[in-house]
C-alpha cells in the first residue's frame, strides 16, 4: 500500500457517492484499489434516514479492503469512525465533515453497517486526488 504524494498532483476530482444497503451486515461505500495512484480526501459523509424508526449506523475504515462499492469488504481490520451511533426517524446524521480530516490510501475502504435493511442512504462527498 503506497501513499502518493500529493505535493505534486495532476488532478483533484471532485466527486459524491450514495448507497442504502439492503442488508445489516457491513458493505463497502468507497473503495481505493492497491495502486490506483490515488488519496482521496474525504470532505462529507451523511446518513439519512428515510423511515419512521430510528436505526443505527456504523462507519469504518478497513484496512486492506479496498473491493467493489457495495460487496463486503475482504480482509482486513475495520477502524470505527463511528459506531452504531441512532440515526433518528427522517432525520441526518453528518458522520465526517471538513472538520475532521480523512486521507483513505491506496488498497483501504470505508464500509458502512446499518441496524436495519435499507433504512439508511449513505452520501460520501470526496476528492480523488492523484
């Protein structure tokens, strides 16, 4: 795993991402492939209930599982963001923001777990920076 150097960057790319798992069990939001030449700075995660019942969700960083959006991450150890914070009834919870600065090297992922199937969007405001 290699940590690009962004001192001399060729582009930042700004981008934003969603997902609402079907399922309770952890899945990958935002992959960073083994060699992509790439850091991504991470500016905003929100996690929006959309149902009449508060449910939880965790948000981590693992180590070593950088897989497709949406599979389950493969090896590697999670590091809580945060975990099975309540997210109540239609309302948002801004898990990361400017204010709390994330770099996810190469070949690591953020994955998200929800307490309940396909009650929580997970939006994630990036920069790919290469």
């Amino acid at each position: 795993m290699a940590n690009p150097n962004i001192v001399n960057v060729t582009s930042i790319l700004g981008t934003t991402t969603y997902l609402t798992p079907s399922a309770t069990t952890a899945v990958v939001l935002l992959p960073n492939a083994a060699a992509s030449g790439s850091v991504y700075k991470i500016n905003q995660i929100v996690v929006a209930n959309s149902t009449a019942s508060a449910a939880s969700a965790t948000v981590s960083i693992y180590s070593n599982g950088a897989v497709a959006q949406g599979s389950a991450p493969s090896g590697g150890t999670a590091y809580p963001v945060i975990s099975a914070v309540s997210v109540p009834a239609n309302a948002s919870l801004i898990a990361v923001d400017k204010t709390t600065a994330i770099y996810l090297m190469e070949g690591t992922s953020i994955a998200i777990t929800s307490g309940t199937a396909s009650a929580l969007t997970y939006t994630i405001s990036y920069e790919n920076i290469s």
